[in-house]
C-alpha cells in the first residue's frame, strides 16, 4: 500500500495531463488533490470567505479540465493551473460588487499645480520590534487588503503574497505589464496609507506592510 502511495505521489504532472488527455479522466482527480489547497489558499486570500473560495475551488478545476488542451510544457502545470484560478477568481470577484470597496483614488497621494506630492508617504527603518509589529498588523493588513477594489488586490495577492513576476501576472489576468505595475503601485500605496491612519504617521509602515511576506499570515 505504501509503494502504491509513492507511486502516484511520484508521478509528474504532466505525466497525469497526457493520460488525461488520452482519455482517462480519473486522473484528474489525482491531479486536482495536488492542488486543492493551494488554489483554496488563493480563493481565501482573495474572497475572505470559505463557502465562496470552496465555490471557486471547483469552478476553478472544472475549467482546468475543459482548458486542459491548452496546457502546453514550456511552463510548469502548477504555475499555468495558478494563472487560469488566477483569472477565474477575478473574473468572480469583478461580478461581485463588495461594499467594504474603497475607491483607490481617495487615499492616493495628490499632487499641487507645480507636481509636487502633498502628504507623501512616509518610508522608515526597521527595528528590533518588527516580529511582533508583524502579528499585532495581521489584521490590519487583512482587512485593507479587502478594502482593495478587486482589480488592484488581485494584482497586489499575485506579486507581493504568491510572488508571481509582472509578466506572468500580466499574462493570467489578459493586462499589460505596465498595466500591473501601475496597479501594483496604486495597491502598495494604498496598503501603506491605510497602515499609516491606524498606526499613525510615527509608526513604521514599511515594517507593517512587511507581514505580506510572513508565510501563511494572510491564508
């Protein structure tokens, strides 16, 4: 039983993608337990509620399998699988009107006539007290995060949680690269002016916003 066990376990995706496409459909649920959680992870990270990210979990596998065809080696299968739950949760997200949204504008620095920044956002040093300013901010960071019109947290999960390059990025949710870069700065602003109001304009947003680099803190 357990020589069977690591048997599966040492099969290469794309092993499973070629007798999927052969014609044995049960090995997509070989395929679809490897990564379950990690997509239930992104879902819950961009939804903030399990019924809904457990929704976008099967939706998500249920248009791998119909976009299986696509799939093709010259990337990794987890990371072309990432990109299409990517989308999919995205494409949900904009038809779902949340009215925690902010409007990104309203908390963007604003420029004078002669294009100097008003009430720049402050960048600080770190401190001996930047593990436990990372659990006192989790919740903080969270919930401006969700705050994030669905456009802008998208782009900010993928680069600065799940650590997906600009292009790759670009190329899940159909934008240009320029355009994730904007929003990603928009997004990194916004999160840091959220920091600020609660914390204050002594307090080190840099060292609060660092807990998007915590593993697992934002799951």
């Amino acid at each position: 039983m357990i020589s069977a066990t690591l048997d599966v376990e040492e099969i290469q995706d794309e092993e499973l993608v070629r007798r999927i496409r052969a014609g044995d459909s049960s090995q997509f649920e070989l395929l679809a337990a490897r990564y379950a959680s990690k997509i239930y992870g992104l879902a819950m990270r961009l939804m903030r509620n399990p019924s809904d990210a457990k929704d976008a979990v099967q939706d998500t596998f249920l248009l791998v399998y119909t976009k299986l065809d696509g799939f093709r080696s010259e990337s990794a299968f987890g990371t072309w699988l990432y990109k299409v739950a990517l989308n999919s949760i995205y494409m949900k997200l904009r038809q779902r009107k949340r009215a925690a949204e902010d409007n990104i504008e309203d908390h963007l620095p604003k420029f004078d006539g002669q294009g100097t920044m008003q009430g720049m956002v402050r960048t600080f040093g770190e401190d001996p007290e930047r593990e436990a300013i990372r659990q006192q901010s989790t919740a903080a960071v969270r919930e401006a995060i969700d705050r994030l019109p669905a456009e802008y947290r998208v782009v900010l999960v993928a680069r600065d949680i799940d650590d997906l390059s600009s292009e790759e990025t670009a190329e899940a949710l159909g934008l240009t690269v320029a355009a994730v870069k904007s929003r990603l700065h928009r997004a990194r602003l916004f999160l840091r002016q959220q920091l600020e109001n609660k914390f204050g304009k002594n307090a080190n947003a840099a060292r609060h916003s660092s807990v998007l680099r915590a593993p697992g803190l934002l799951l």
